[in-house]
C-alpha cells in the first residue's frame, strides 16, 4: 500500500508545480504587458524627440505588429509543440520574451523597438501551448476548472503590470522593461528546474504549416449556421472596439490632464480589479438570473456610457466614474461565447473556438493603428477641432455595429435557429 502511494505523492507535487509554472507563463506575459504601458509614450517620445500625438501613432504600429506576430504565429507554436513537446517550446518562448523586453529597455532607437516588439509578439503567442499543457496533464473533468487559470493568470497580470509599472516609472523611464525581462528570466529557471514535459513521444505529430495558418482556422466558420456567423461578427466589432483601453488610455491621460506614470499605471490596475470582479464573480450571479442576452444589452449600455465620458471629459475626476462604469462590460464577451456556442453541436466546439480566437485576433491586428490614427488627428497641432477623446467616439462606433451584429443574430438564436435555445427562449422569443 505504501509502495503505490508513494509515487503517486512526487507525480501530483510535479503536476501541481507545472500547473504553477504555466499559470505564471502567462501572469508574467500579462505583467509584462502591462508593466511597459504607462512608460511607453515617454520611451517613444524620448527615442524620437516628438509630441505625444506622434508617439501615439508609433505605438499603434507597435501594437500591431505585436499582434500581428501573435496572429501568425500562435497556430506555429501549438504545433511545434504537438512535434517536440510542450516543454522546449514554452521555455523557448520565455527565454526569448525576456530578451524582447531588455532589447526594449536598451532601445537606442525606435527600430530597435519594433524589432524587439516583434520578439515579443513571437514568443507571446506561447497561450496555445499553455492551454495544450493543461489539457495534457488535467482529467477532462478538471479541465475547466484549470483552464480558469488561464483567466485568472490574465487579470491578476493587467492588476499588478501597470501599477508596477507606474512605480517603476517613477525611478526611470526603461527601468519597467527591465523588470519585465527579469520576471521572465526567473521563471524560465523555474520551469528549467521544475516542469516536466507532458505530451509523450507517441502521441506526437509531424509538423505541418498547412494546419499552422491562422487563415484555416477562420476559414471553418464558413460552415456554421448564420446564428452563429451574427455572434461572430459581433465578437469581431467588440473586441476592436475594446482595443481602444490598452492603446489609447495612457497618452490620452497624458495628453488631456497630464497624469504622470504613477497616475496611469494605477488607474489601469483599477480597470483590470474591475474586470477581474465582474468577470470572475459577479458574471455567475447576474447570467443565470437575467440571461445572456440581458447581460449583454447591460454590458454594451455601460461600455457606450463610459466612452461618452471619455469623449468629452475636461476633469480629471471623470475618469474615476468612467472606469467603474467601464467594469461591465466585462459581461459582454463570455455572454456572447457562451450563446455562441449553444448554437453549435457538441462536435464542432473546438472548430468554433479556434475560429473565433483567430478572428479576435486579427481584430487586435487592426484596432491599434485606427484609433492612434484618429488620436493624432485630433491632438496635433494642425487639428481641426482639439479632441482627445475622438479615439473613444470611434470605438462606440464599432460598440455600436456590435451591439446591431448581436441583436440580429440573437433574434434568429431567440426565435428558434441554433443546436440549442438559451433557457430564457420563452420569454424573450418576441424579440425576433
């Protein structure tokens, strides 16, 4: 008896120590996110002696070209490692996303960013091997509860990045990328030392860059049914129009009221303790009272309400009412995916998830440069009309073709269409 349960004790501690090593994979990939946001405007502004608004410009490009990366390669790295194994290729990620973030705080020049961004966006698209590994090493039935991890690993991340990086700002401008490159150092030796490799060698697989094409993945969305194409789309407008927040915030503060690093770094961790409460709590009380469908109709409500006082605020204390208002429309996305997905049958979940991952991430691809786009337009010297706020108007824009995508496809799920009615069907069927 004692010779069976012995094992057993060292395989659970080295499941339960790479399960900590995953979650921090992406907490420190969240933190170093966030830790560079409210001291990248003054990195860009140092680096090429312009205004704000030109900074602003810059760093949407940044922002593209880091997502960009991801959108290529996130489909790359979960099949490198379905042919080499989780391990090598998850400390490969983090060996090289530390780098990323030091060729950054060296940065003598703006290429010199781009190139290091891109090196960040590359080994960052390492969350398709995470969610791999938890699979590998859970039981079905535990799955999501570990896949909440993941989430959890995402808010925690915006909570401490950006308030961390605000104090670090306070000692130096590069001081953060440092940090952030730190991070990623310590747990690449964590997981040298403690994660084991989960996928065994006879359930690998040859590699294929034909099934590593984001493009494949979206392409099955072509088969769904309409019910399912509406929430998609919708999925698509909401989430270029969430974009606005992590691009736009910091050099709209700076440039509206002139809010220093600290100022910035602690209100974007106020944005993410509100999105960390509505998603992980609050989400399980107000969906199985109201529906999905109501939820979603309160989320785009707070979202367009906290967007108009970002468009025309002229106090700084605005910004404290718009962000709690903000916090609901953390209801909008999983409302929205778990609708979604009650409109596919049980065998077609992965395709549509993997669809819709692809989507969004083209949508994060395409958001950063539109709204520093209209933020330059409106902040430079030569601007028609002085707005800071105009990214935000455009954004309520997308809210709002979301909002009219949702309701379409909603009518058609309410009134009958779909694999499976939402359980407040009966009630609601009218709408349709």
């Amino acid at each position: 008896m004692t010779r069976d349960a012995s094992p057993s004790a060292p395989a659970k501690a080295a499941r339960g120590a790479s399960l900590v090593f995953v979650f921090l994979v992406v907490l420190i990939d969240m933190m170093g996110f966030g830790i560079i946001m409210p001291v990248l405007p003054a990195l860009i502004t140092d680096l090429t002696g312009g205004s704000i608004a030109e900074a602003a410009v810059d760093a949407g490009w940044l922002a593209f070209a880091y997502a960009g990366m991801q959108f290529l390669f996130g489909p790359v790295m979960g099949n490198l490692s379905d042919r080499f194994g989780r391990r090598p290729v998850l400390l490969a990620c983090l060996g090289m996303y530390g780098i990323g973030y030091a060729m950054m705080g060296w940065a003598p020049t703006l290429a010199w960013l781009y190139a290091a961004r891109i090196v960040t966006g590359v080994t960052g698209a390492s969350f398709s091997v995470a969610y791999a590994y938890i699979a590998d090493i859970t039981p079905p039935e535990r799955r999501a509860q570990n896949f909440g991890l993941i989430g959890m690993a995402f808010g925690v991340g915006f909570i401490f990045g950006p308030a961390l990086g605000g104090i670090l700002g306070e000692f130096g401008t590069r001081l953060p990328f440092f940090a952030a490159s730190g991070l990623a150092a310590i747990n690449f030796l964590f997981g040298l030392v403690m994660l084991k490799e989960s996928l065994a060698q006879d359930k690998r697989r040859p590699f294929s860059l034909i099934r590593s094409n984001a493009l494949s993945a979206m392409r099955a969305l072509g088969g769904q049914n309409r019910v399912v194409l509406w929430y998609a789309a919708a999925l698509v407008f909401f989430t270029t129009s969430g974009i606005v927040y992590p691009v736009i915030f910091a050099y709209y503060a700076i440039q509206a009221f002139g809010w220093t690093e600290l100022t910035i770094g602690l209100s974007l961790a106020l944005v993410g303790v509100g999105a960390a409460l509505v998603q992980g709590g609050l989400i399980r009380i107000v969906v199985p009272r109201i529906g999905e469908r109501r939820a979603v109709l309160i989320g785009f409500g707070a979202m367009l309400s906290a967007n108009i006082i970002y468009c025309f605020a002229t106090v700084p204390w605005l910004i404290f009412v718009a962000i709690p208002i903000g916090w609901f429309q953390g209801l909008i996305q999983p409302s929205v995916t778990g609708l979604m997905s009650r409109a596919v049958d049980d065998r077609r979940q992965g395709e549509l998830q993997g669809a819709t991952s692809s989507l969004n991430s083209l949508a994060a691809v395409v958001g950063p440069p539109l709204f520093t786009a209209a933020f330059f337009l409106f902040t430079q010297d030569s601007a028609p009309v002085y707005w800071p706020g105009a990214p935000y108007a455009v954004a309520s824009v997308f809210a709002l073709v979301s909002l009219a995508l949702f309701w379409r496809g909603s009518g058609l799920h309410y009134a009958g269409e779909g694999a499976d009615l939402p359980p407040d069907a009966e009630t609601d069927a009218d709408v349709a």
